[in-house]
C-alpha cells in the first residue's frame, strides 16, 4: 500500500518538474517578442495546459501498457525510472537546456525494467507494427523512436514554410502593423501551445500511475489497501464493499483510486480522477515558471518579433496535438525549439546561433541513454541494500 501511495507521490512530483521545466519551452516564445510578461505567460500557460490535460488519454494509454512489459514494472522499478528522469530534467533545467522530460521518462523507464529483468532486452517492447497503418504500431520503435526523428524535422520544416508563407502575405505591410497585429494573435497561439502541451505531456504521468495500479492489482498489493484504492476485478457491483459501492456511483472526476481492470490490456483504461490530479499538478509546476530555460530559447538562440512567434508556437503546437492524437509521447521540447530554428532559418541562415543549436542537440541525444543508464544504476543499487 505505502509502496502504491509512493509511486504516485514520485510521480507528481515529475509532473511538476515536468510543468516548470517544460512549461519554459511553451511561453518562451511569447515573452521574448515581449507580448505577455514572464508572469502573464505562466497564468496563460497553467490554465490551457489544465484544460488540454482533459482532451484524450492516447497518451497515456501508451506508457501505460505499449512500452515494457508490466509483469516487471514493479513499484520500485517505477520509482527508480520517475526518480532518474527526474534527476536529469532537474539537471539540463539548471544548465538552462531545453531537454526533454518525456525522454526523459521513457529512458527512465527502460533502463529500470531492463535492470530488474536481469537484462532481459524483451522485457522491453521494441515493435508491434499496425495491421493497417505504421503509425498505428506499438512499442518503443513506433511510439518513441520514430515520432523522436519525425517530429523536430517537421517542426524545422513547417515553421520554415510557414514563416516563408507570412513573409510572401506581409511583404507590403508596414512593420509596425505586423507587430501590432501578430501581438493579438499570439496570444492565440501560445494558448494553443499551452494546450497541446497538456494534451502531450501531463498524459505521461498518467500512464505511470495507471500502470503502477494494474502492477498492483495483478500482484495482489491492493487486497489490503482501502476499498476506494481497489480494483473489484470480476466482482458483481451489489457485492462490492459500501465504500467502494458509494465511489462508483460518484461523478468520475471524483471516483479517486477506483481503477476498474481493462476491458482490452493493451487499451488501458485511464481513470479520470488520475488525469484530474495530474492536471492539477502540472498546473501547479507551470505556475513555479522555468526563466532559465526561456531564456536559451526565446534569446539566445535567435531573435524574435510577434509574427516569428506565432508561426513557431502554431507550427509546434501542431505537431504536439497531431502526436498526442497518435498517442505518441513526444517532445515539447524538440517540437518548438525546432520550430523556432526554422522561422529563425526562414529569416536566413546566418540568424540562427549555431553553438546554442549545438548544445541544446547534445542534452537532446543524451537524454534517452543518460536517464536510462540512471534508472539502471538505481535498480542495481536498490538490489544492493535488499530493497528489491
């Protein structure tokens, strides 16, 4: 039981290091073309991403039951993975490197299950490919891998043609228009960022704690917890314990620790009361802000007017949403750096500042294998003391 409650602690607490350290990523580009302060950007920001939290589950359903095979996941296994990804964000956090928490997570995740499998690489699931179409396959090939690639180059490619098409439209419009009209409209668009990250990135905890609760319920760890932490797996409603009986009839935003089991495993169900107390707290770390991170993006890597900000937040908003929709756990990180570097690239070349470019692409390669190589080691250690 204690083990259940410390999971889910962990795992809010990677929700909010996830909202502060990501959350820099979403505003950053609405600050630096100085549209909304550092402190109007960080309200616009927790509440669209509180609101994007409650637009679909894909996501979550993905960690929950398409990534490693849960028989291994045990609650400390889940610990040390949330503890390791959070180590590194809090790490490339206060170097001021927009790294990725979902990688970060994913990393995570593997290296720990890979640890407590005594390496057993099947233990992790690399592919199930899509009867009909690739983008509807399982695993870390399709879901991870694949998406990691394809979502910065489209983020580079869109925002470099969309920002191309804004400077054919507006090439007679007198800048100070532009200004004054793209200052409007980008507070549209880092709306819009904000929800597609909470549509994306809150969803990731989710799946951690459903997951941690169908480990528990398989293993038995929830027979002596409370009735409204148990899952009443093939028993008939009117036999259910009063409390438990009381909680299904509630709304389900408040059914808090009911997990019913799933009708299809590999389709896990996602509770409603999780994706509530994820919500709620990726608002919370949205609020603690991330001025490191905004700097790096929105100043140092190229300079930025209204009309560059809007098309880079539509452009990685975009790509974030079409991922989510996929229920790939993509990064919101690499969606709208990347964008920015192509409206930066559509100014010209030149604009863009190569040795930021360089180390915010090396804390991206890094992060899947250093989170991993962490986790791992956490495992080992937690072996060593008997804790596993």
């Amino acid at each position: 039981m204690l083990l259940i409650l410390l999971v889910i602690f962990v795992a809010l607490v990677f929700t909010y290091i996830n909202g502060f350290h990501d959350t820099a990523n979403s505003i950053a580009t609405v600050v630096s073309t100085k549209v909304l302060t550092p402190r109007q950007a960080i309200v616009l920001a927790a509440v669209s991403n509180l609101v994007g939290a409650f637009f679909g589950t894909a996501v979550a359903a993905t960690i929950a039951s398409g990534l490693v095979d849960a028989q291994v996941a045990t609650m400390p296994v889940l610990c040390c993975a949330l503890v390791a990804a959070i180590v590194w964000s809090l790490v490339t956090w206060w170097f001021g490197l927009p790294s990725s928490s979902s990688h970060a997570l994913v990393g995570g995740l593997c290296g720990a299950v890979l640890a407590a499998s005594d390496n057993r690489w099947s233990s992790i699931i690399w592919s199930v490919p899509g009867k009909e179409h690739w983008w509807q396959g399982k695993g870390i090939l399709w879901k991870v891998i694949v998406p990691m690639i394809t979502s910065p180059i489209a983020g580079f490619v869109i925002g470099f043609l969309f920002m191309g098409l804004l400077y054919f439209l507006l090439r007679n419009w007198r800048p100070v228009t532009v200004n004054r009209v793209f200052g409007k409209l980008q507070l549209l668009s880092a709306s819009y960022m904000g929800f597609a990250h909470g549509t994306n990135d809150a969803q990731k905890t989710m799946g951690i704690i459903t997951l941690a609760l169908v480990v528990a319920t398989k293993s038995g760890l929830l027979v002596s917890a409370p009735h409204w932490l148990q899952t009443p797996e093939g028993t008939p409603e009117g036999y259910l314990a009063p409390v438990a009986w009381v909680i299904t009839h509630l709304p389900a935003w408040l059914q808090f620790g009911y997990q019913p089991p799933a009708l299809d495993p590999k389709a896990q169900f996602i509770p409603v009361w999780i994706t509530v107390l994820c919500a709620l707290t990726m608002c919370a770390g949205t609020a603690a802000g991330g001025w490191r991170i905004i700097k790096t993006i929105g100043h140092k890597m190229v300079k930025l007017h209204p009309v560059h900000g809007f098309a880079a937040e539509a452009t990685g908003a975009t790509v974030l949403f079409t991922a989510a929709s996929f229920g790939m756990p993509v990064s919101t990180t690499h969606a709208i750096t990347t964008s920015i570097m192509g409206v930066g690239c559509a100014k010209g070349f030149n604009a863009l500042k190569l040795n930021v470019v360089e180390r915010i692409l090396w804390a991206w390669v890094l992060t899947l294998p250093a989170s991993a190589i962490v986790a791992y080691a956490l495992v080992a250690l937690a072996r060593l003391f008997g804790w596993l």
